[in-house]
C-alpha cells in the first residue's frame, strides 16, 4: 500500500464537466506534485508545490488547475477536458530535506477517461 | 529532456543478479543520480540514488562510474515481483531544477 492516497481510482468525464482529482498524505512531506502518463509512456510532469506554493508550472494548459489547500492535500481541478487528456494522472510527495533532490513518493494514480 | 539513455527491454532469470546500465554523458557535477521503477498498474517507487560514490541499501546497489557518465542499477538476485519498467533520471540545478523527468526507462522481464 503506498502513503499517498489518490481519490478517484476511476473518473469518467464528459468534455463539459467539471471534475476534482485529490491527493492526500499525512508523512509530513512539504512538496507535491501532480504527473500525467499516457498508456506505454514515461510520467511527464505537470506541476510541482513546496510548501505549498506553486513552484513549477510545466506549461500544462489552463484547463488543468491546480490546488494546494494545506502540506497534506493537493487537488487538480479539470473543466473543459479533451479526450486527448485521457491518462492516468499521477500525485507524488517528498520531505523536501534536501530539498527537490529528496526521494519522491507516488500514489498509484487516477485512471481519467474524458468522453 | 531526460538526457539519459537506457535500453529499452532486458530479460532476467528468477535469483540471478540483474545489470541494468544508464548513460549520462552530458552530466554535470551536482547533477544525482536517481532510480525509481514502476509495477504494472502501480506508481513509480523509489529504488535509490546517488551522486559520486556507489550506494547501497535494501533493494539495490547503484554503481556509479569514476567519470560520472554512466552507472548501473544492481539487484543482486532478482525476483519475479521485479519485473518492472526502471527509470534513470538525472537532477540537478539550472532549468531543470526541481524537475524529476522520466525517461523511456528499461522494462526488466524476469523468468521463473
């Protein structure tokens, strides 16, 4: 079992819906980050909090925004979705002790469908 | 730019030890050297990392060459629960500070 808690497992959306992915993880790590994998493909990362405040924005388009309410929970609320953004959305955590060099730990993800 | 290069596919026997090679010729001095590996239908989970000096600890063993532009992931007996796709992924400073980019990674087939 991993220590970051990624709510839904599954998120089917239509292109007009308005949907939230959550992340959660009580270890007391004070960076979190938001991945996307496509199918067959390596993790590309999309943005990237320290205490909690956005620190790397990857280009990602405006239709993904993200949300870091306090260290333990990260969201990534979606609107306007395109089935191009069908992917396993991916949250990870790490103490941010020796700052981003510290070992990152993964959720198993969110498997989204956009229809 | 992972600026990392890795096999695409290795094939291992259940208890023999596995190699698996990284190149990073570009690499510069305060860039790590990080592992993680990633299980069907799972995240990706740390294996280890280093920076100048071979490391050690419960999963692996990460050697790293003397100039700093390659290095190996050791499991030291492979198990069927290792099959997996391994990442080799460089940080370090610059514009790529902050930044854990994956690479194509190596899918490790272990045999019973």
């Amino acid at each position: 079992d991993t220590e970051v808690t990624q709510t839904p497992k599954h998120l089917v959306m239509g292109m007009t819906n308005k949907k939230s992915l959550k992340c959660e993880q009580h270890m007391g790590h004070r960076a979190m980050y938001w991945y996307k994998q496509k199918a067959k493909k390596p993790p590309e990362l999309m943005f990237v909090y320290s205490y909690e405040k956005l620190s790397i924005n990857e280009s990602v388009p405006s239709r993904f925004s993200p949300e870091c309410p306090n260290s333990s929970l990260l969201n990534l609320h979606l609107h306007a979705l395109q089935p191009e953004d069908s992917a396993l959305y991916l949250c990870a955590s790490s103490p941010f002790d020796r700052g981003f060099f510290s070992p990152l730990h993964f959720g198993n993800g969110t498997r989204l469908t956009v229809t | 730019d992972a600026k990392t290069t890795q096999p695409n596919s290795m094939e291992s026997n259940e208890e023999e030890p596995v190699h698996l090679p990284c190149n990073h010729s570009t690499i510069s001095g305060t860039d790590y050297i990080h592992w993680y590996r990633q299980l069907p239908s799972q995240g990706p989970e740390y294996v280890i990392h280093g920076l100048t000096s071979n490391v050690n600890n419960r999963m692996a063993s990460l050697a790293i060459a003397e100039d700093r532009k390659s290095s190996t992931l050791i499991l030291h007996r492979a198990t069927l629960r290792d099959a997996a796709v391994y990442y080799c992924i460089r940080t370090g400073g610059g514009t790529s500070y902050g930044k854990l980019t994956f690479g194509q990674g190596t899918i490790l087939t272990v045999h019973p």
